[in-house]
C-alpha cells in the first residue's frame, strides 16, 4: 500500500506533465488560438456602432456592410466572409447589452478587440473566484471553468461570461446573507435573457428582502434599453426580432435546443418550436419547486438561482455551446455537496459538462487540456479510484473516436447580398443555417454526452428536493 502522502506527490507529478503536454498542444492551435479567433467580436461592435450612430442593429443593414469590413484577412471569418457576399450574422442582445459596445464603437477597432478579450477573461476569472468564495476548491473552480467557459467564450467573443458572472455573484451574495445585493446581480443576468428570466423570478419569490433592488435594477435596464433603442424599437425587438431569431437556427448542427434535436430527428418545424417552448415553461416551473427545497436540503442558498440556471440550458428553443455554462455553478456544488452515489454522478456529469465537444471536435490540440481538465476535477473532488478511471479513461476514448471523423459541414454556396436593407438580419441567417444543415449523425451523436450530463445533475436536484 503506497502511503498517502507519496500517492498526492505522485498524482501531482501527473498532473504537473500532463499540463506542460497540454500547454504545449494548446500552443500549436496558432491563427485557432482564442483571442486570435473572437469570432463574434465584429457583430457585437458592428451592432454597436449602429446603434451609436442612431441606426438598427437588427436590421441587413447597417449591419451586414459593417460586419463585411471588418471580418477579412486569412481566419476562417475572413474567408466565410469572402466567399459570401450576402452574409451577415445577427447580433441579437437586448438594446441594454449594447451600452458598452457603444462606447467600443468608437475606439479603434483592433483597440476595442482587446478590451472585449481582456473583460471576458477577467469576468470568467471572477466567476472561479466566487465560486471559490463559496466553498468549492480554486483547483477545481478553475478547471470547470477554463474549457466550457474561457476558450469557448473567447473563441466566439461572447457576452455569456458577463451574465455568468452576475450569476455566481448572485448565488455568493445569498450565501452572505446580503440579498439586496443579490437582487441587483439577478437583474444582471438578464444580460443574457434566457437565464435571466429563471433567476429574477426565483430571486422575487425566495428572497424577500431583494425585491425592491430587483425591481429598480431592472427598471434601469428597462430605461437603458428605451434610450438607446427608444420605446418603439425596444418592443420592436421583443414583438419581432426575438421571435424571426428563435426560428432561424432550426437544423444548425451547433444548436443544442430541443427543439433542433427534434427537428434534426423528423418531427415538423411547427411541434418541435412548440415542443421547445412547452420545455422552457415546464422546466421553469419545476425549477421553482426544486430550487428552494434543494436549497433547504443542502443548507446552500445559493442553490436558489443555480438550480434556475441548470434548468435553462435542458431543452428549450435556442441554446447554444455557449450557453451550457450557465449549469456549471448548479452541478459543481451539487457535486461538492453531495455523497455516494449521487457524488459521483455529480461529478460524472461535472467532467462532461466541463469538455466543450463540438469545439474538441474539430481541434485535436485541444484533447490533453481535456483530459487536464477532467484528472484535475475527479482529484478534487477525491472520487473512488476506479470510477476515476473508468471516467477519464471514458471521456478519453469517446474523444479520440470523435476525432477519427473530424467534423463536417456543406459550404454555403456563394450567398449573394439580395436582402433589402431594412429586413431583419435574422431572416438572412435562417438561410444561411438551412445551407449550413447536415444529416451526418456525428453532429447528433456529439451532443449526447451533454444532455446525458444535464438530464443527470437535474434528476439529482430533483431527488434532494424531495427528501422529507
């Protein structure tokens, strides 16, 4: 029997080589390096600039020209952007996300670029810290988060981090007691509406005393959105551009909402929109029923708003990789919570949750920070040996049989620029996704292991929740 103090120095040394091996890997990425790529940085600037400038961001133009000078050169947005002459791609955020990109929009554009990557490294290195704040190990707060959230959100210059962040802040405050603040920070996450809505609407009814800053906090969006967009074009955006941007992505192979895979699977547009709406109701108000009894259970408040969150990002109508992160708080102290069977589920689904698939799929470099990222989390979270194992040996295997068949898609066919300008650029994207849809399994089949650990972590909420 190796002692316990030599078995950690050893597990160490492991860990110590497989992150010199995956740091090396990582740096072989080149022009797929994240802060290299920023693939949607130019519509969030674009869309600001128009709304500097007094103009729609919803509509082809301005913001197709826009996107069109600025997506060039030899990256692979460059190069869609050559080959097609009519694509745009919708920036479609409340008129409120746009405050900072307004300011943006007047700086340089290379200037503001790194502005964009430097605040979403620091929002997703602020979410680990809080979650560290709230009792979960900075090893494992870190490994959760720098696949599933740092590269895929900088690889894509998403603005999901900022509302991740407000959303952890949110779950640290309950935890503190300091629920005024809380409803300040729940407001927050609607800067990325579908988990907005879950957590403002737990913090309303479990939290009493957060009520009132909920209420200003949101009553200053809402005056946010009217000055920057006016009345008329923030209902606009509510009556017309929500509802044309929900339906455009209907057999986009990077969707993971129910209701693509029930499209993808045979079922019309019509029940599988249906399907997908009915998901987001129906879990919403289960959410409402587990949080606060999970939350009781487990003496973890914070629960209140995660378990919201978790419940968001299983079926609905639009949801992509990016958005997954909002299920990471939730599982990650289910896991720190829990014991026996249900730890190591927790921590099962925590591992596939923290592996971003499609974008390992398609970047072989990327396979041993994958594997970093899973040794470190079942390290922490000191699961048996042979459930170790058996998981990174697992994930491991699942990846590499992925990889054997890299990912496919059809190349839009040269779309041309035949859109009138005052056309919402959501109805242009519907066809640009359409050219873009495939039939190939794989894309199905990638998923998988995210939904299973998704369905996993709610079925263990539900299961706490119903403890006497």
């Amino acid at each position: 029997m190796i002692p316990q103090p030599r078995r950690r120095f050893v597990l160490v040394l492991i860990l110590f080589a497989l992150g010199i091996a995956a740091v090396r890997d990582f740096s072989r990425l080149g022009a797929g390096l994240p802060w290299r790529t920023m693939d949607e940085f130019a519509d969030f600037y674009c869309a600001g600039l128009a709304f500097d400038r007094g103009a729609s961001p919803y509509t082809y133009e301005p913001l197709h020209a826009c996107e069109h000078q600025f997506n060039t050169g030899q990256s692979n947005r460059g190069k869609l952007f050559a080959a097609n002459p009519g694509v745009a791609v919708p920036a479609p955020q409340p008129p409120y996300d746009f405050a900072p990109f307004m300011a943006l929009a007047r700086a340089n554009f290379s200037f503001a670029r790194a502005i964009d990557a430097t605040a979403i490294v620091l929002a997703v290195a602020l979410s680990a810290i809080a979650l560290t704040a709230i009792g979960i190990p900075l090893a494992l707060s870190v490994a959760v988060f720098v696949l599933s959230t740092g590269y895929v959100e900088l690889n894509t210059a998403q603005i999901v981090p900022f509302a991740l962040l407000a959303l952890v802040l949110c779950g640290l405050a309950l935890e503190r007691g300091r629920d005024r603040l809380a409803g300040v920070l729940a407001a927050l996450t609607a800067i990325e509406p579908i988990v907005g809505l879950p957590v403002v609407v737990a913090i309303f009814l479990f939290a009493p005393r957060a009520r009132w800053t909920l209420a200003a906090a949101l009553a200053g969006l809402l005056a946010l959105a009217f000055a920057i967009a006016g009345p008329k074009g923030f209902l606009e955006y509510l009556a017309s551009v929500l509802p044309a941007h929900s339906q455009s992505e209907l057999l986009f192979p990077f969707q993971y909402s129910l209701t693509s895979a029930l499209a993808t699977l045979g079922v019309t547009a019509m029940a599988a929109r249906v399907a997908g709406v009915a998901s987001y109701v129906l879990l919403l108000a289960g959410a409402l029923v587990i949080a606060p009894r999970t939350s009781a259970q487990l003496q973890r408040r914070a629960l209140i708003v995660f378990v919201p969150a978790l419940c968001c990002v299983v079926g609905g109508t639009f949801l992509h990789q990016e958005e997954l992160c909002f299920a990471i708080p939730a599982v990650t102290l289910l896991a720190w919570q829990t014991t026996g069977r249900q730890r190591t589920i927790a921590t099962v689904a925590l591992c596939l949750l923290a592996v971003p698939w499609i974008a390992v799929w398609g970047a072989k470099q990327l396979f041993l920070a994958c594997l970093l990222v899973v040794a470190t989390i079942l390290a922490q979270m000191r699961l048996e040996l042979r459930a170790s194992l058996i998981t990174l040996c697992a994930i491991a295997a699942a990846i590499y049989c992925f990889e054997l068949e890299p990912p496919k898609l059809p190349a839009p066919a040269g779309m041309p620029a035949v859109y009138a300008a005052s056309q919402l650029v959501s109805l242009e994207w519907r066809d640009y996704t359409a050219l873009r849809s495939t039939h190939d399994p794989l894309w199905f089949a990638i998923k998988l292991p995210t939904w299973g650990a998704l369905l996993a972590s709610l079925a263990i909420a539900a299961s706490i929740s119903r403890r006497s």
